[in-house]
C-alpha cells in the first residue's frame, strides 16, 4: 500500500533547469506500521488531481496526474516500474 499526496511550487526550477510546478510526494508502507523516505516526483503541471490505475495493462497501478500547464488542463502519465515495484517512471504527455 502506497500514500501519495501532492504539493504545489509555483515556478520553481529544478537543478537542471526545467520548470517544476508542483510535486507528488510518494510515502510507501513497510508493514509494520512505519514508512519509507517519501520519494519526490517533481511535475511540470500544477497538479489538481491524480488517478490511480492500471494504465498500460500490465497490472500494475499507474498514476495519471491532472492539473494545468499555465494555459489549459493537462495530463501526465506516471507508468509503474517493472523492474522496481512501487516506483513510478517521470511524467508524460497523455498520449
């Protein structure tokens, strides 16, 4: 079981220089009670929403962020890892 919830920078850059509007924060369970380090994934969208899903049909939960990019609402993909479970790829463009 994984928590997320979703914090918002208003044009903040990151170290390498892109725009970062807002992060979703990623705390996972380890069982007993307590939770790992939250991992950061930095978006380029002021979030408003995020679905949970599995997008790709592989089984596992996906993530699709909604927000606005400055102009319009906008999508982004997060597709699970299936290499690391509970590890989620940077976001994209719906297609």
């Amino acid at each position: 079981m994984a928590m997320a919830a979703w914090t918002r920078r208003r044009w903040a850059s990151n170290p390498s220089g892109s725009e970062v509007r807002s992060s979703l924060n990623q705390l996972r369970q380890t069982g007993d009670g307590q939770s790992q380090a939250a991992t950061d994934y930095q978006l380029p969208i002021t979030a408003s929403a995020v679905a949970i899903g599995d997008l790709d049909g592989d089984g596992r939960a996906d993530l699709a962020v909604y927000g606005t990019d400055g102009h319009s609402g906008a999508v982004r993909i997060m597709l699970q890892s299936h290499c690391v479970p509970g590890q989620f790829g940077s976001p994209q463009p719906l297609p």
